[in-house]
C-alpha cells in the first residue's frame, strides 16, 4: 500500500470508527479500538484524540483538530502497534487507559493526557492543549502545534540530540531542534521521572519556550549610546581607524542577505568587508517585561558582548559557520542596561537575538512546538529507570546496531590527505613508532575539483586507489572515505538522478555555486524516494566500494545545501521531497540518506558489520549502523568544554555512538601560522582533547592545518608526545571493557558515554554536572578544559566512593574534590566495586585475540561484570553468537568469582589467562603489568580470593 494509500485509509477507518460508536455525548465519548482508545472530547481544540498501545511501557497519543486522525506513516518509528496486553475504562470523567507498566488518563471535558507510571504515579501531565494553527505549504494543509506539560516542575531533562550550548539539564532552558552543522535534532526528551516523550514530527521543533527568538527590537526599546531611542550606535573602524558612525535598529548581519546592509564605503572590490575592517555597537536596551531576559548571540569570527559591563560572551568561530550563543540578564521592565559588542567581520555573520521571558510556571515545564506538523504526535515512554527510557526509544525506532570492532580503535584523519602516499605514509609511520591505530580517513576532495559527486579519485593524486587500500589493509589498518549527497550538475551521477527527477533544482535556479576554486554550481539528491536511494547507493558501491572501502563518512546531511541561508530559504531549496514539502520533512534528511547506503550494504552481504559516519541525525538513525560526530567545532577551549554536555545528551538521547574532531576541525589564525608564541597553546589543547577522546565512544582525531597525527603535534620524547601516546596505548589496554560496552548497546540497549544522572538519579547536585561523565558504569571522567589548568574541581557522585585512577586515592562521594591535574594526565575516577577486564596493548584491535585479560578489581563494595565477546566483524551477534562471561565481586569475603561461560561464537578464544589484581587505597591502575593472581581460564567458574 503506498503511503497515500495507507494516510487515506487512517483517516477513513478512524471516520467510520467514530460514526459507528454510541460513546459520542455532550460530555465527550470514547470507542476502544484494536489497539488502544479514541476520545472525542466535549470540548477544546483537539476534537479527536487517539491513543495507542505500542508496549506494556508505550503509549501514543494523536490529537486531531479534525475529526479524523490524518498523520503519515512515521519515519522514526518502525515498531507497531499492540493489539492485547492491555484495557481501557471510564471512571471520573476521564478515559483510563492501562498497558501493562503504564497508563494514560484522558479527560473527557478537554481531552488533557496525563501518563501514571508502573506505581501509579502521576509523572506527566497535559497542560491544556494550544490551539492548533493552520497553514498551507506547496498547496497543502498543516498546523503549527504545540503542547506544554508539567508546569513549574523541578524534573531534570535530557537528550534532544546535540546542542553546543553548555546545557546539561533542559529544564528551564530554550533549545531549538533545527539540523546545522554542529547541532543534531533528536525529539526525545528523557526525565527523570523515569519517563520520555518521543515527539513525532519531522520539521523544525522547539524545547522550552514556543515563540522564535528574534532580533532584539522586536521586544525591546533601543537607544543609542547618547540615550536617543531607534538604535544602538554603530562605530565602523577599518585598521583601527573610525570610519563611519550611524544608528542601527539591530545588530543584524545573520544571514547572507542581510549582508547588502553593510555599509558600500567600507565594501572592496570583491563586495565584501575592507580588510582590517571592525565594528563596534554601544547603547541601551529597556524590556517592556520583568524577568531573567533571554538573549541569543549568533556569530562567528571574534565578537564579545557585554551587558552593564559584564562581559557575557567572548567566542572566535570560523567565519562561515557562525552559530548562537546563548546568555540571560536579569532586567526590570522600564529600565535600561548598557550594551556594547564588538566584533571582528572577517567575512562573518552575527545578530543579537532575544525572547521575553517566560511565567516560571511555564518556563519550568516541558513544552515541545512545531512549526509544521498534521496533529499533535508523540509517544510517552515509561521505564523504572533512565535506561529502561533509552530501551523504550529503541524498541520504537530501531535497535542500536553494533559496529565492527576496529571503529572503537584510534582514527587518524586530516582535512585532508592530498596524496596516495600521504594517507598510506601516515599508517606506516603509526606502525612504525608503535603506536596503536586501526583506521585511516579520506577527507573531502580526492576527486577532480570540477567532478564534486563523481565520487571519481583524481588519478593524478590517487594513481592506484586498489593498491591504496591494498596497502592499508595490509598493514591491518581501515578505511574510510567521505561521500557527499551533493553534485555538480554534469556529473554522470547528478544526470541519472535528475533523469527521474531527484535532484533538488532550487539551488542551482538561484545561482548558489560552493567555495571549490572559481565557485561550482550544485545541488543535493532528493533521498525520500527509494528509486533515488538505490541510485545513489549504486554509484557509490560502482565507484568506490569496489576498491574495499571499509566505511562510508556521510558528510554535510543536514543537508547544508549552502552556507548561512536563512531557515525559510534552506526549506525551499531542500524541497519539494519525493513525500512533501521541504519545511515538512526539515529535520529528517540524514535518516533516510543514511538508510540507503545501510541497506545498500546490508544486502551486498547480510553478514559483514557496516560503519557510517554522520554529520547529522534523527530519532531512529542507531539503526542504520551510524555514528554521529560534533561538525566542524573550533579549536577552542570553550568549544572543547561544549563538547561534554553535547556528547552526553546525544548518548542520552538514544544514539550510542558518538564522537569529536579531536584538537577541533577549525583553527584561528594564531595556530595556522604556528605563531611560536602560541605552539605551547596549541600542543596542550590537543593533550587534552586527546585525553577525552581516549574515553569518548568513538576515539577520532581530525581537524585542518596544523597537521593532527601525533607525530607531528610533538616530538618524540616530549611530555606532550608521552601523554598522547601513553592515552593512545590505555584505548587499547580498556578494549575489552569497551567491547562489552558496545556489544551491549545492542543486546541490552545500553550506553557507552552516560550523564550522572543515568547512574546517580537520587544525587540532585549531579544532574546539572555539565563538564564531567560517566565512560560505562565505572569510569568518571573529569576532561580540563582550561588552558595552564594544573587541577579542577571534581564533583563525586554520591552513594558510593571513588578510587583516583593515577594515585589509588580513594574519596567518598557526595563531595566536590580538588583533582591534580597535571598536563600529561587528565582526573579519571573509578567507582569502588567496578570490575574492569583490561588487555595488552596491541598494535591493533584483534592483533592478539587469545591475548591475556588483567581485571581490575576495585575494593570497597560488591561489584559485578559480564564481559562479553562475540567475533566483532559479522552480524552473526543478532542470531545468538557471542559468549558472556559473568564476573563478581563480594568485598566481605574479598572473593572473585569468575563465572561459567554461556554462548559461544565462531573463532571464540576457548582458553586464556585471567589475571587478577585488586585496587584498594594507595594502589595505581596503570600499574599494568602487576597481578595478584593468574588464572587458566577455560570456560568453568574458578573463585579468586584477595589477601587480607
């Protein structure tokens, strides 16, 4: 049935549903359906509220501003419906329905939804329902919708994909779910209550307030520096020399066309600022409301702010990819505060945006928006903790597919490698110092510079592409290759899509060409429709694949169809899709375009793990194989702190896979020029990074000029290259630890990177930590994100106590600990009861597979775990093949139990060595090569116990 077909017949079954029930009264009605409920609420804006079991934890609710339920086939969600398992029932002029550990609560007056969960708690609650807005696009009928629950709540919330804000916990804050290099739009909201909400909708969606932040004098009064009203006072330099001076009602160079409003004397030849050229805003603003005011600084290149002489905002970002920066100041309405930003255009982009506060009531709430929607969709998942949610959201979208093993090894990447023999020159050069590695990366480029989507190599700098990858693959190494949903319009490939009509127009119509030598005209697939998918896949598979590319790097999928557009004009030229609208299906664009290349894979053979790598993502894409990755991040400090918070709430979010350019992709001036005044800079901020990297899910160094190996980020010998390679060689000593985290993303819908909250819920204090993690259940990782920074504040989760990994030191949680910090080690906790099975370092992943397994046991507390292997290549694992082999700790008796081992897999080590050392106050991990026990190992349990 086509999807036409299939939205026609909802709408239809719903129609005769509801026509056929004697439920419809003045006070509202129900009828029970094969899989949950319909109301018809006596009154409010929804008039058909349907509600879906999908669960004994999962409920759907639909609410309709029409009679019928009209909503397409969802693209995140592939589970169905359940058709037992659960009852519906009246009682008290509500609507109650029950399935299993959860139940949903519709009130027949207004049709408000309010979910219990396995206790019978109230944990969410409908707050009324805004009035749908209806709209038309393309011809065709949509409403703006939004719904608000829990008003004034103290409930911390996580997840919504990635945002490089600093922000941690949500509630309270404004987050846009809107796809651009460096955020990623994932609807789902976890709480902790223990409960999330899945927000089915493809298109533009805000968290927190409903109303779009907008320049500043659309809700504030302007003055000049001289306190006149109409403007802040503009003072344009150019080498430091005034030039001009003017009033300007906003800060406003957003977008590229807002850009002809620079001022033509102090524009060159080329229509673009003068050289040197900086401005400088001073005035005053007045709120017309009280309140925390909310602001929003979207810029790149050098700008700072400051309000009332409080300096708020002091960031560099590269001069095509500006992006917002949040701040808030308090202000009383009739008053006026003091502004003044300077900035630094360098081709850039900046505007001072604003929203008026919100009641705390509805500020303090979760409230989800949407701009174009067809009702009110989304599914309410409940679980007895925060992984039991993560569960939930994949039981409706997909499971996490397990990679291969070697993605969890070191990757080394460039923007880019020119050359054959530079890509294969760096494996060699990783081999030849010892320093472990599994994958190489191919960047951007490698085709001819007019042949963007041939996905051709230039044979005058790749000659020999199969004895390229013969090589590294000869040398144990993988590889990966970027490829690009972009085309230049005479390219074979852009002609065979646009033959059957699935190449995107707009972008070349209005004359957008990239930044590839004199300018290309281009434009991106439309990949909704499969015909397109299978073109596409096809021509990478003919092209490319055919040489054993290992992995594909899916850039730019937003998609970023031409830098610094605004909003309205990137839905036009990333549509009409092949399902509707481009404003429709805004968010969802790396889903499908990953889908293809996935499936593409998966039948080329059903039994080899693929790997891809995205710049972007959507509710549902851990099903496609894919890991997600930061975009192109800056190389700054403050940048490198954002990558925390981001990191964890995508984790959180149900995408367990994730990771960073390490060192960032873009670099100021200061590094470029290796400007010896800054070298030491630049070496420790890629220590550092290194060392998060080391416990980031995937470990992926990339970035532009200065080179990134570590080879060359510092000699050998220095403490810099000491401390690179020393992190490099402890990724792979944590290997089986790391495995067993991933092959549990799979298995057990587990996480790799987790927020504390996910570990410690009953810790207020560490569900706003933003700058500290937990690697598995373990480790707590406490990255320095300051430059010269010797030490940081530490907090220690309560309910347990932690071990100093370098020193042994044991602390009690519940405390904030100052942790030594010197520059070649960065603050690595240890949870007292961990076990965590360690290895030799190999060269590369699979290099000793009955190589010996050393675990470490951290006295203090009982502790279990199971490690688990399965042979790391083939998808073998959804069958059944992988071995567990279960680990405990009773710390009274001071007795270790390895376990019986269960399962078994294809080229499964049935013999090894366990060795044993137990971690008490004062004993250092890294003490690798000492053991308090060896052990034969070859299937049967076998009891270790720890002298006294």
């Amino acid at each position: 049935m086509g999807m036409g077909a299939r939205r026609l017949a909802v709408a239809v079954s719903v129609a005769a549903l509801m026509a056929s029930s004697s439920a419809l009264a003045l006070d509202g009605g129900f009828a029970k359906t094969a899989d949950g409920v319909i109301v018809t609420p006596a009154a409010g804006p929804a008039k058909t509220i349907r509600l879906q079991v999908m669960g004994d934890r999962i409920i759907r609710v639909t609410a309709s501003p029409t009679d019928e339920i009209n909503v397409p086939p969802s693209l995140m969600v592939v589970a169905t419906p359940k058709t037992s398992g659960f009852t519906v029932s009246e009682a008290g002029g509500k609507v109650v329905l029950k399935a299993g550990q959860a139940t949903a609560e519709v009130a027949l007056k207004d049709g408000a939804v309010s979910f219990k969960d396995a206790s019978g708690k109230t944990v969410l609650t409908e707050q009324g329902r805004s009035a749908f807005k209806p709209l038309t696009i393309d011809g065709k009928g949509f409403y703006a919708v939004s719904q608000r629950f829990n008003p004034s709540t103290d409930e911390g919330f996580y997840g919504l994909g990635q945002h490089q804000n600093g922000q941690m916990n949500y509630n309270g804050q404004d987050v846009e779910l809107a796809q651009y290099n460096r955020a990623i739009a994932i609807p789902f909201v976890l709480s902790t209550r223990n409960y999330g909400v899945l927000w089915d909708n493809n298109g533009i969606t805000r968290f927190g307030d409903p109303k779009p932040y907008a320049l500043a004098s659309r809700d504030l009064k302007i003055f000049d520096a001289a306190g006149k009203p109409g403007g802040f006072t503009a003072k344009y330099s150019v080498n430091g020399q005034l030039k001009l001076t003017r009033v300007e009602a906003d800060v406003n160079y957003q977008y590229l066309k807002d850009l002809p409003n620079w001022p033509s004397e102090l524009t060159g030849a080329d229509k673009k600022p003068l050289k040197g050229a900086s401005v400088v805003w001073e005035g005053y603003v007045e709120p017309r409301t009280s309140g925390v005011q909310k602001f929003q600084l979207y810029s790149s290149s050098y700008a700072k702010l400051w309000v009332d002489g409080q300096l708020k905002i002091d960031r560099w970002r590269q001069n095509w990819n500006p992006w917002f920066h949040n701040f808030t100041a308090p202000m009383k309405a009739g008053t006026r505060h003091k502004v003044r930003i300077e900035w630094t255009p360098e081709d850039g982009y900046i505007a001072l945006l604003h929203n008026d506060p919100l009641p705390a009531a509805q500020q303090k709430s979760l409230t989800l928006t949407s701009d174009v929607a067809h009702a009110v969709d989304y599914y309410f998942v409940s679980g007895e903790n925060l992984d039991q949610v993560v569960s939930g959201y994949r039981q409706l979208t997909g499971k996490a597919e397990a990679l291969p093993r070697w993605a969890y090894g070191f990757w080394q990447s460039r923007q880019r490698y020119e050359t054959q023999d530079q890509i294969v020159g760096v494996l060699k050069e990783y081999r030849a110092r010892k320093l472990p590695i599994d994958n190489v990366v191919m960047d951007w480029r490698y085709w001819k510079d007019d042949q963007w989507g041939s996905h051709k190599f230039d044979e005058t700098r790749f000659p020999d592409p199969q004895k390229m990858l013969d090589d590294i693959h000869g040398m144990n190494g993988h590889f990966m290759i970027s490829i690009w949903p972009k085309f230049y319009p005479w390219t074979d490939h852009f002609k065979a899509l646009d033959a059957k009509g699935f190449m995107y127009k707009r972008n070349i119509e209005q004359g957008a060409v990239d930044w590839v030598g004199p300018g290309y005209a281009n434009s991106f697939y439309d990949p909704y429709a499969k015909e397109a998918r299978d073109i596409y896949w096809r021509q990478v598979k003919d092209s490319l694949k055919r040489y054993g590319v290992d992995a594909w790097w899916m850039d730019s999928d937003e998609p970023d169809m031409h830098s610094n557009l605004d909003v309205p004009e990137r839905t036009l030229r990333m549509g009409p899709t092949a399902l509707g609208p481009g404003a429709e299906f805004f968010n969802s664009y790396p889903l499908i375009h990953t889908q293809g290349v996935f499936e593409g894979e998966r039948e080329l053979d059903p039994n080899k793990r693929g790997f891809i790598l995205s710049r972007s993502g959507f509710g549902g894409i851990q099903r496609h194989g894919v890991a997600l990755w930061s975009g192109d991040v800056v190389a700054r400090w403050d940048d490198f702190r954002d990558q925390i918070s981001a990191g964890v709430n995508l984790s959180m979010s149900g995408v367990p896979n994730w990771t960073t350019d390490i060192g960032g992709f873009s670099v100021e001036d200061r590094y470029t020029n290796q400007e010896p005044a800054h070298k030491a800079e630049w070496r420790e901020l890629n220590l550092r990074w290194f060392q998060f990297g080391a416990f980031s899910p995937l470990f992926r160094s990339h970035g532009e000029f200065p080179y990134r190996e570590i080879y060359n980020l510092a000699e050998d010998g220095t403490e810099v290259y000491q401390s690179l390679a020393w992190y490099d060689a402890l990724r792979y000593r944590l290997m089986p630890y790391t495995l067993t985290l991933a092959g549990e993303t799979y298995h057990r819908d587990g996480g790799i990177m987790r927020g504390l909250v996910m570990d410690f819920p009953d810790d207020l204090k560490a569900r706003n930590v933003d700058d500290e993690y937990l690697y598995g259940p373990a480790f707590l990782v406490a990255p320095v994100t300051r430059f010269q920074a010797r030490s940081r504040e530490v907090y220690l989760p309560a309910g347990t106590s932690w071990y100093d990994f370098e020193t042994g030191q044991r602390h009690a949680g519940g405390q904030t600990i100052t942790a030594h910090a010197p520059l070649s080690r960065m603050p690595l906790f240890v949870k007292a009861g961990s076990i965590v099975p360690t290895t030799e370092v190999q060269q590369f992943i699979g290099e000793k597979p009955d190589a010996p397994i050393t675990l470490l046991v951290y006295t203090g507390a009982d502790g279990r775990f199971e490690l688990y292997e399965d042979d790391g290549l083939s998808t073998a694992y959804q069958r059944g093949a992988y071995s567990r082999i279960p680990v405990s700790y009773d710390h009274a008796a001071g007795r270790l139990t390895i376990g019986p081992r269960s399962g078994r897999y294809d080229g499964m080590v049935d013999r090894r060595a366990f060795k044993v050392r137990f971690v008490g106050p004062g004993v250092k991990s890294a003490d690798f090569d000492v053991a308090d026990a060896t052990i034969d190992y070859a299937g049967a349990p076998v009891v270790v116990t720890r002298r006294k």
